[in-house]
C-alpha cells in the first residue's frame, strides 16, 4: 500500500501546474512589440542631417527658429561680430551643446559642441574618435589640415553627393557636414548645413 501511494503522489506531482514549463511574459504577443527598445525607438529627428535637426530645417527663417524652439537662450552673449548680418546662438529649448547659425535672417548652420548629446544620422557626435568617422562615411567624406593645430586635429568635411572639387564651396544649395577633430584625435565639434560649414571662427 506504501509502493502504490507513492506513485500516486508522484503522478500527481508530474501532472500539477508548478511542473509545467513556465512561460516569460513580455517576449510574445502584441505587448512586446509595442515596447521598442531605447535604440529602435530613435528616429532621424533625433540625428543631426546636413539638412538639419529636429524641428529645424537649414533655410528657415529667424522667426520659424524661434518659433520651433525659442529665442536665444543667452541674448546677452556675444554671437557674431554684426549680428544683423551673421549670429550664432542656442535657442532656450534646444539641447544643450547645440547652436544654430543665422546669416541674413536665415539659419545657414547647425552645431554641435561641448558635451552635446546628439548623434549625427551616422550615429556620431562629440568625444568620437577621428577614425571612427572615416570608417563611417568611406570615400565619401575628405579629412584637411586644421587651421589652427597641429596633426592629428583636422576637418572631415562630408558633402552631400560627394567630395567636392572647387577648394572652397559658395553653391548656397549645397549641404554637407563637417567633423572639427580636436588634437587628441577626437570630435570636438560638428557642423551642418551650408557653405557656411566650412566656417572656422563663428561667422567668419
């Protein structure tokens, strides 16, 4: 009678539920696929484009800047030599790090610098190695001396379509980013929009 109650008790043990396999919520089923991840949920408003950021698009007028994200942030600083003719300011909503270039009431320019957290659509920014940008764009992009130091600080200029031929690019239709690379082989700045990407002082 023992023998025959112990493998009553064991069957019933293998055919309880706590024997079942167990199933883990959240990985089927329309609940999973409503909940991108951080990375998938990213979108190219996000990244900065050599036709613009976000709300900003590189043509727009001082008023629809400010009407996407605000006046400047710091009025009191000092922008451009001729504010009228060329300013550079962060806008009061914009993230921190980015500053929007405006010549002749127009925005020309998008930059990023300091600690800015935005990523261009090739998924750099800020601290990123020199390398890492070439290996990024290939071919398509062309690295020059920097102005002001020496090796390994340099320009890696992308132009849209292309690598450009003429030594310095006045097309006002042609858009392009550029990668400012600091002297210790990382990105100190970037820059986006117009020929006026290939600024090196502000405005000038």
């Amino acid at each position: 009678m023992k023998r025959i109650a112990l493998l009553s008790a064991l069957a019933f043990a293998a055919c309880s539920p706590a024997s079942q396999e167990p199933t883990v919520s959240g990985l089927e089923g329309p609940a999973a696929t409503e909940t991108p991840s951080p990375a998938s949920s990213a979108t190219t408003n996000d990244a900065l484009t050599a036709d613009g950021w976000g709300p900003l698009k590189i043509g727009m007028t001082l008023a629809e800047v400010t009407t996407a994200l605000g006046p400047d942030s710091n009025p009191d600083a000092v922008g451009g030599p001729d504010r009228e003719s060329c300013d550079e300011f962060r806008p009061e909503r914009a993230p921190e790090g980015l500053l929007v270039m405006i010549q002749e009431g127009k925005l020309t320019r998008i930059s990023l610098v300091e600690l800015s957290p935005v990523k261009t659509d090739k998924g750099l920014g800020i601290g990123d190695a020199a390398y890492t940008v070439k290996l990024a764009y290939g071919d398509a992009a062309k690295a020059t001396p920097h102005k002001y130091q020496d090796k390994p600080a340099e320009y890696i200029t992308a132009w849209a379509g292309g690598p450009r031929s003429e030594p310095y690019v006045e097309d006002e239709a042609a858009r392009g980013i550029v990668y400012e690379v600091d002297g210790t082989g990382k990105v100190g700045a970037v820059h986006a929009g117009g020929p006026s990407i290939q600024y090196v002082e502000g405005c000038a």
